[in-house]
C-alpha cells in the first residue's frame, strides 16, 4: 500500500486532482458553521495559478491485464473560474470549466473522444480530475472521523441534475479532501471511491502526484512523473503549450 504523505504548507495544488488550497489552522475550522467551512474549501485557492502534469494512468478489472496509457492534466485559475484540459493516450481530450459557485461545470470533449471513451474505461470522468463535485448542493454534514491520520469533515453533496451524491472527507486544518466516495441516487454503496496517495511540491505549491480509484472489480491508478510536474503563478509567465 503506498504511504499517504500530507504537507503542511501555506499553499497547495490539488487534482484528483486539482485545486490550490490555503491551509488554515484547526482553531479557524473549529468556528466554522458547515455552510462556512464548505465554502471555505471551494474558494480556498490563490487565483492567477496553473499546473501542468503528465505521467501515467493504470487500470485493472477482474479477470483482466492491466491497460495503460499517457496522461496530461493541464489546468489554470482565473478569478471567476478554473479552466483545464484532459489528455489521455494524445488523441483524446476534454476540455472543463467550472465557476467557483453551484453552476454545473462544462465539459467538453473533442470529436474523436467520443468515439474512444478511453477515459471512461478507466473509470474515470474529466469533472473528477477537477473536483467539480465540491460544487455540488450540500445536503449535510455527517459525524467527523479521521482518515489515515487526518482529522476529517465529512460533507454529503448531491448532483443537482442527476441527483447522484458524493461523500466528500476533508481536511478539518487544511481545506482539501482526503478520501472521496461517489454514491448513485437511492443506493447506500459506492461504485467508486478516491484516495489521495501523496503530494509533490514545486517552488511552495503543492499537488497530488499519485492517487487512487477503485470500485467493485476495478482499480485505477493515476501517477504523474515527478520530473514532469509543473506549478506556477501566472505573472510569472505560462508554458506557450498550456492548453
């Protein structure tokens, strides 16, 4: 099982994947009503950011081999919203933008992703790789517990389209989630569950390099390169080859 490592920093970038995140103190969360502490978590990253990640992607079903294939994450933070591209295998794409309030994300997938659907072979979605589900409607906020050493609020949030929901466990100090579970309407059991596995830090910005997810008879693991993690403050100037 690989080791979770957590930072404790002032900021970090956050995928499964992604959103940069102030950390706060424990004392700051403790007054914090459940409607508050939610809203902390969506708007608590610096605008004027963006990341770029590339690594590898691995899924295994019962009974089957494991399949692989190239990953490309980029995203960018503006002050009204997030924009970013997910590339799998070169030739499939999607692009997501999402505002920072209860509006439904957009996702947009070029013409050849539709026909491939690798993606969603992997069990994956484009809106996860952002984290669009902390936008969802709250719907409660469930007794707190700990996760691999971590002291966690766990909010209930629901998709008001389709009315799936999502578990969402984090961080009571640091304003990120640490585990999160997806749940179909009317069903008790998750078909797919995150795990964040561990962080990389570049110039004191943070992101997830690794993390995990699973549901009944798959697993999917999505690694980026340590050497191929790019974080950055837009004044500081933004790769030509972003998006």
């Amino acid at each position: 099982m690989t080791e979770r490592k957590y930072p404790k920093i002032s900021f970090m970038v956050f995928t499964a994947i992604i959103l940069l995140t102030s950390i706060a103190s424990a004392d700051t969360e403790l007054n914090l009503t459940s409607q508050q502490f939610l809203e902390q978590v969506r708007k608590n990253h610096p605008v004027d950011t963006w990341g770029l990640l590339q690594g590898e992607v691995s899924h295994k079903r019962k009974g089957s081999e494991t399949i692989t294939s190239p990953i490309r994450f980029a995203i960018r933070f503006t002050p009204s919203r997030m924009l970013a591209k997910i590339t799998i295998d070169k030739n499939e794409s999607y692009t997501v933008g999402q505002p920072y309030s209860e509006i439904q994300p957009s996702v947009i997938a070029d013409e050849s992703s539709l026909a491939i659907a690798n993606l969603a072979n992997f069990g994956l979605k484009p809106e996860d790789l952002t984290m669009t589900f902390l936008y969802w409607k709250f719907i409660e906020e469930l007794e707190s517990t700990n996760v691999q050493g971590i002291d966690c609020r766990v909010f209930l949030l629901q998709n008001p389209e389709t009315k799936e929901e999502v578990k969402v466990y984090i961080g009571s100090s640091y304003f990120y989630p640490i585990e999160i579970v997806w749940l179909k309407p009317g069903e008790t059991s998750p078909y797919r569950t995150c795990f964040i596995n561990s962080f990389k830090e570049v110039d004191n910005l943070w992101t997830p390099d690794s993390f995990t997810l699973k549901g009944p008879g798959w697993r999917t693991n999505v690694d980026f390169a340590s050497d191929k993690i790019q974080l950055g403050y837009i004044k500081d100037g933004v790769p030509k080859d972003l998006f």
